[in-house]
C-alpha cells in the first residue's frame, strides 16, 4: 500500500477465547471499530468481524485474521473526517515544535493525552501542557509550530 496510514489503535489483550481482543488507544470516532469496518493491519487490508463494548467503555473486536498483540491498526488518512476549524488530529500535533509567546522554544510534542477536563500536550522535554484555549494560543500544522500563552510551562 502507498497511501498515508494513520493509527487508529493497538491490538490490546485478548478478550475471550475466539481471536478478540481490547483496542488499545482506539479512535474516538465509534464507527472505526464496528463489524464490516476495514482496517489496514501490518500492511494488509482487515475486516472487522465483530466488535462489542467491553468493560470501561472499551471496544473488543476480532478481525478476519489472527493478528499479534501490540499490532498497529490504520486507516488511510483519506478516509478521515474532514475536521472545522480549530480542529486537530492527534497524528498532525506530535512533532511539532512548541514556543512559548515571545519566549524560549519548549520542546516538541512528543504525545497528546486524553484527560478528563482536557487534553494534554505532553513534550519532549518533560512539560505537559494543557490543550486549552488559556494555554495554546496558535496552532500551526504547515508551519510545524504551537505557541504557548507564557507562565504555563513554569520556570523555563
């Protein structure tokens, strides 16, 4: 395949005795992981042939093929949702460079968490920093960058 992939989630822990297993890490969009959902796996297309909600919220699926745990599951990125503005997938924010506002570059995202009250860029360097409106005042994919509001990273 030569099309751009996207992770959309690991193979977790198995789940049953029939080949399902727990999502690692899943999509947030809850039609990623239904039944008859295609999904690219090692390089090669994948059926989902059933999924079910499991404890916690997470999703169990077992897909048309035996898979291994820690296995990436991907989408091409052309079968993402087209998202408004404002709106960022986690994959276009890890790497870009972070700076603080007339200040010090920070470091660069190495990783966004999802929390309860926001997300959290999480950086190379060890700051994490709330996704929220206060915080981040410009995000800019094509120009690799994120700018900070100052006093959040602390003493830099």
């Amino acid at each position: 395949m030569t099309e751009e992939l996207v992770i959309v989630g690991r193979v977790g822990r198995p789940h049953g005795l029939d080949g399902s297993f727990v999502v690692e890490r899943p999509s947030e969009d809850p039609q990623r992981f239904a039944k008859g959902a295609r999904l690219v796996v090692e390089g090669e297309p994948a059926e989902v042939v059933s999924s079910k909600r499991v404890g916690g919220g997470r999703v169990a699926i077992r897909l048309d093929r035996p898979v291994e745990r820690g296995v990436e599951l991907a989408v091409p990125r052309a079968e993402l949702p087209k998202l408004g503005d404002d709106e960022y997938y986690v994959f276009e924010l890890v790497g870009l460079e972070v700076v603080e506002e007339d200040g010090p570059v920070l470091g660069r995202v190495q990783d966004v968490q999802p929390y309860p009250a926001n997300d959290v860029l999480e950086l190379d360097t060890g700051l994490a920093l709330p996704l929220v409106e206060e915080c981040v005042r410009q995000v800019d994919v094509p120009g690799g960058r994120i700018v900070v509001a100052s006093g959040f990273a602390g003493d830099t």
